[in-house]
C-alpha cells in the first residue's frame, strides 16, 4: 500500500513510518516548506513544500497513493505562536490537500484531531458523536479542520475519515516535543524538582508506541462503519497520580498540590474503534512514566531554552570576554615571544657566529607560518620597533631615519612576512575546501551505500522468486493444481503441507469448525501444530476470530503462546468452515505479504474442496446405503486408504472399530444407532470382510475407549480392526 503522510518529522511520525516501513508499505511524506533535513531511510520520497502550494497536485499524480494521512493536530509544523496565521495555514493547506485528493481519485484519506476539540469536562466518557465544544484557539483550529471534512466527505466522492487520538504522551526528543501533559510534568520535575498539580483534574493518555498500532489498524482496514473514531486507553489518571509515579523514581521531587475548582474529567470513549479495530495497550503509566522523566533527567541539556542555556553557561559579559580573550591569545603570544627574541638579537649583535643572523626576521617567518597574515604584519611591526629602538643605543633618530639600509631592511621584513602570510592562508584555505568537499562526498557515498543496499536486497527478493518461485503465484497454481489430482476426501490432508511449504513453516494445523464454540483437529504437519489439542474452544480465543470473522488474517503481534503466528480460514457464504493455524513461523514472513499468500491459499483450497465436495454430492446414491449414513464396501475401502495414507504421512491417526450386537439389526438401524454417539467428523460403512465398521478421525486406542464403553451400554461391542 501506497501511503502519503502529510505532517513534519517528529517522534510520532518517525514511530508510524517505521512500522509502516516494516509492513511493507511505501511512505511518502510531504513535511512542508520548513524542513530542509535528509531524508529517513524508510522514506520512500519526501517532499519538502507547503501544504498549499499548487504543486501538491503534480506530486498526487506521481505517487498515486492509496490513501492520504493528514496529522493535522500532530503535525510539528504548527506550533501554534501565532495564532492568527497558523490557523490560516492550517486551514487552507488541508483544503488544498483535499481538494488533490478529490481530483486524484484517493481511495482513503484520514484526518487525525485529537482532544483538544473538547473543553467542557464530562461526567462520563466522551461518546465519538458528541458536539465538540473547544473553546482555545489551537482546539478551533482542529474542530474546523473535522467540519471542512465533513462538508467534503457529503458533498465529494472522497472518502474521509477522522481519527481522534486521546492525550497523547511520548519520550521527547526535545523542547519543541514536550507538549503532552506527562513530558511537561516530567520536565518539570526535572527543572525545578517541585510539581505543581491539579488533582480536579482528570483525563486517559495512550503511549505513542500503542497509538501506533492502532493508527497503522485504522490506515488499512477495508471499510468503515462510521465517520468519526476515537483512539484512547480510557484509562483514568490526574496530575497527582502523574507526580507520585515520578516521585516514585525521585524520591527528592516535592509534590505541591494546588487542587482548585470542581472536579473535571476529558476521556475519550473507544467503544466504537475497538468494534472494529485491534487495539492491545503494552505501555501501562507505571511503565512509561518512569522511563520518560529518566531520560529527560539523562539528557537535560537538549530540554533547555535559550536562555536558560546562557543562564547556566555563563552570562553575556563572559561569552563575550571569553571570545575576547580567544580573539587576542595569539597578539599576547606574539607580544611575550617578541621579548626573548629581542634578547637574543641585542646578544648576537657583534658575536662572532650569529652577527650575520637575523633573528627579527626567523621571529617573523615562524608566526607568518603558524598563524598567517595578520600575526606576520603584527610580528613584523613590533621587529621595526625592536629594531628601531636597539639602532639608537649607538646612532641618533635621525641617522636611523635617513639611512637607506633601514627602509631595504624593513621593506625586506614586510615582504616576507606578508609572502609567507599569504601562502599559509591559501593553503589553510584549500585545505578546509578540501575537508569540506571530503564531508559532502563522504556524506553522499553514505546516501549511495544505502541506495545500493535498498537496490541490492529488492533484486535479491526478485532474483530469488525468478530462480525458485517458491512464492510465486506460478509455483503456488502449480502446487494446489495438485489438490486437484487427489482423491476427493484427501484435499483438506494434503492442504496443510502445501501451506507450509509455501510459507516457509513445519508447523501447520487445519481445524474443522464443529458449532458455534468448538473445531476438530483435521489435519496437522507436526506435534508443535497440535499443541492446542484435538478440539478446541474457538470462541473463547477473541482476538484470533474478531480477524478471522471480520475476512482477515489473524498475526499474534503479543506472542502470546496461546495462539498461533498466524492464522486464516477457509470460508463458505463468507462464515468459517476450516481454521489453519501456522506455528512455527519465521520472524521475516510475519508480513502483510505472506498473509496476502495465505488468503490466496484459503480460496484455492476451498475450491478445490468444493470441487470434491460437489463430485461426492453427485456420487452419494453409489457410496452410501440407501437411507443411511454407510459408506458401501468400496466407498469405505477407499476412504480407509486416503487415512491410511494420510497417517503414514504424519498428518492424522484414526482407528477403524467393528461394531457387532446380539441382536439382529437392518442396516437403517445400525445406522440410526450408531449416528446418534458419533462425532459429525466421524463414519460409518461396510469393511470388505461385510462387518460393520467405524472409522474414528483424529484418535487412538486410548481415545476410542470412550467411544467402546458408550456404545457398551447399548449392547453393541465395538472391537478395533
């Protein structure tokens, strides 16, 4: 599935494209005209303009997505400062976005509100039709954004819908993060070790990581019973609830209660998401809390504002004096060198060895090497001075100024130091392009590395369905068409292997549904498929059938040992005849993909099956006696043989019974009699030796002496063959 994500990077977005990613689905993002960051790995394409610019239309006709995200009340790209213009914005880049999204045909576009619509505190839970009644302006903002979608989902073909998601709290990243009430609170904690709480004040938060999954749910289901939705735990919790879990982590944080006013409540009702929707809650508050104030406390610096950074740095008059005395290190330096050097040049004067050294001027050439242009024009005046100054210990002001070997010496002096100046800060400067030019092309090898591991892992997954086609839509025909060769009861048998062998498992199990609570193992490829037993209470496994009823395949995402990996059914006037369960899964073919091939499957095997089923149908005045349930001597031959086979396989275990009595009885009678104990997976018929025999599915010895002792009590004695 295509999916177009409007709304900037933040913990939130990052979290849904990353789960979508792993879905296999394809993520665009436009992040508005203020983002200028690299591109996320799992993002297909981004595009960086505003929601109203006219070039929205050409990016829809690129991508073609199935469906449309706007997070609207969690989009990072409103804060919200200036209320005026951001609603402004808000407004009409959603009717932009609509609007494309009208011209472009979108399947499904989803606008996702949150709390903030409601002011008034309720007694109860919210329901999802109740009038919103927001009353700030940032809560305006988002109702008329659920009004502008309403008027287009009634006067458009364009199918909306609104998903409003209740307080909800995330681990910040950063300031500009920490808007929900827990990493407000956490942060305060954090900066001032006192918390000042509402305890009138009462309302549900759900985890990013849970909103999550119940978004991505929300994202692909395949019709919608409503317009409106509401996302939430309806969990209730206050302020001082909040402040005594982070207390409980910081025994050093001070709680001040400044209960005022009647009390007040804002929870969301999910009543009506969690009838059609999968929402399973792993972040509980005693959990999460904690962790969110730990990592604030770890990271305090990235939760600072500005001033408060320079505040806890240092004031402005040190900043400065700092950069100051930075600035002016290298003037000091030159200064306290000039001193010995000028020494040693008073020394050399008139020594034998070091008369005809300069050393004014080596002085010169070291701080033109080192520190460049400036430092050598600096180093090179105070060289004239010392020169200047040791001149007249034995000549007048006047002769020094009149001599011309004072200006060649000082023209000498000048040259080289700005020569020598000059060349370090070409080179300097070259050398920094260079290093900066290194950076860009560093940074583009590593956007290639990840290109050529994205190219190079698809051609894999295609090199290798072109090579094997082990889960090709070829090779699957291929396989099935075989069901289509087997005898006509072993269809269901065989069924279990050619679905593990598709998806890659040893462990596959096909469960007849018996009524309305309990199926009847059938068929299994291992003992890890049986693990559930040979019948089972299906009903009691809700989160398994709530997919399974609703047409979809069922992915134990808890892992939950109760419950199979996966699970699908084979269906008949769209109701569940035959539950598969697969077990020993693979973590990789966990994929919408993969259940995309078992829904494939299903409607393969129930072909086939209904191809048998209808050739068995035509054939019943031939296989069983007339007027009863026994299968002629042939008939049960042959159903004896297709067990058999199967139980050789490792797929069933059954057990033929003789059944014999005292008395004489018709053949309608011994079927009346016998029909009325067994199970409906069970049968009756004639063996070759002409006595009446029993064919139990599913069991053993020790399982049929249930069945030996009932029918004792009848007077008929049932020995195994």
């Amino acid at each position: 599935m295509k999916v177009f994500i409007v709304g900037k990077y933040n913990t939130f977005t990052d979290a849904l494209i990353r789960k979508l990613h792993k879905e296999n689905d394809t993520v665009y993002v436009l992040t508005g005209e203020k983002y200028y960051g690299k591109k996320p790995h799992y993002v297909f394409e981004q595009y960086t303009f505003s929601y109203s610019s006219d070039s929205i239309t050409e990016v829809l006709d690129s991508v073609q997505p199935d469906v449309i995200l706007f997070t609207g009340a969690y989009d990072s790209n409103f804060q919200w400062f200036n209320i005026r213009n951001e609603s402004m914005h808000y407004l009409s880049g959603l009717i932009n976005i609509i609007l494309s999204a009208e011209n472009h045909k979108v399947k499904n576009f989803i606008y996702l509100s949150s709390h903030q619509v409601y002011n008034s505190h309720s007694e109860s839970l919210i329901p999802v039709d109740a009038k919103t009644t927001a009353s700030d302006y940032v809560g305006i903002a988002i109702a008329q954004g659920e009004d502008l979608c309403r008027h287009f989902s009634e006067t458009t073909g364009l199918n909306i819908h609104i998903l409003r998601i209740d307080h909800m709290y995330k681990t910040p990243k950063n300031l500009e993060e920490a808007t929900d009430t827990c990493s407000r609170l956490c942060l305060e904690a954090v900066k001032k070790g006192t918390l000042t709480v509402n305890e009138n004040l009462t309302f549900s938060m759900i985890n990013v990581a849970d909103a999550v999954f119940g978004v991505y749910d929300f994202i692909h289901a395949k019709e919608y019973s409503q317009f409106t939705y509401q996302l939430s735990t309806s969990e209730a919790i206050t302020e001082l609830k909040i402040a005594e879990i982070i207390r409980s982590v910081d025994s050093s944080i001070t709680i001040q209660d400044e209960t005022a006013g009647s009390k007040q409540q804002l929870i969301l009702d999910k009543a009506d998401f969690l009838n059609e929707f999968h929402l399973k809650i792993f972040h509980t508050y005693e959990k999460t809390i904690p962790e969110i104030y730990k990592h604030i406390k770890r990271n305090k610096k990235n939760y600072l504002t500005t001033a408060e950074k320079n505040k806890e740095g240092s004031n402005k008059f040190i900043n400065r004096l700092k950069a100051l005395i930075q600035a002016m290190l290298p003037f000091v330096e030159n200064c306290i060198l000039f001193l010995p050097v000028f020494m040693i040049n008073n020394r050399a004067v008139g020594s034998r060895y070091f008369e005809k050294l300069d050393f004014f001027l080596l002085y010169v050439l070291l701080f033109a090497g080192v520190y460049g242009t400036k430092q050598a024009i600096f180093s090179a005046v105070l060289s004239t001075a010392g020169y200047f100054f040791r001149q007249l210990y034995f000549r007048t002001g006047m002769e020094v100024l009149i001599d011309y070997n004072t200006y060649l010496w000082i023209a000498q002096l000048f040259i080289v130091a700005m020569a020598v100046g000059r060349l370090r800060d070409s080179t300097k400067s070259i050398s920094y392009e260079k290093d900066e030019e290194i950076t860009f092309l560093s940074s583009q090898l590593e956007d290639l590395v990840d290109i050529n591991e994205s190219n190079n892992r698809i051609k894999n997954i295609y090199q290798n369905r072109i090579l094997d086609y082990d889960d090709s839509l070829v090779k699957i025909y291929g396989i099935t068409s075989e069901l289509d060769s087997l005898e006509a009861g072993a269809v269901l048998f065989y069924a279990a292997d050619i679905i593990g062998r598709i998806l890659g498992t040893d462990d596959v199990a096909i469960y007849q549904i018996a009524n309305g609570d309990y199926c009847r193992l059938f068929s299994a490829t291992s003992k890890q498929a049986k693990s559930l037993g040979k019948s089972v209470k299906y009903s009691a496994m809700t989160e398994m059938m709530t997919a399974i009823n609703n047409k979809q395949v069922y992915i134990n995402k808890t892992m939950n040992e109760d419950y199979p990996l996966m699970a699908s059914a084979i269906y008949r006037s769209d109701k569940p005849i035959e539950l598969i369960m697969l077990w020993g899964l693979p973590f990789e073919n966990m994929t919408v993909y993969h259940c995309n091939l078992l829904t494939v499957l299903g409607y393969m095997i129930y072909n086939s099956v209904e191809r048998a089923d209808r050739y068995l149908d035509a054939l019943a005045t031939t296989r069983f006696i007339a007027g009863t349930r026994l299968l002629t001597k042939d008939a049960f031959e042959e159903l004896h043989n297709t067990y058999q086979d199967a139980m050789n396989k490792g797929f069933t275990e059954y057990i033929i019974l003789s059944a014999s009595s005292r008395y004489a009885m018709t053949y309608e009678q011994w079927s009346q009699k016998l029909s009325s104990k067994l199970r409906f997976s069970d049968y009756l018929g004639i063996d070759k030796h002409n006595r009446i025999c029993i064919l139990l599915t599913n069991s053993n010895i020790k399982d049929a002496q249930f069945i030996v002792q009932r029918f004792a009590e009848m007077d008929i004695i049932c020995t195994p063959v």
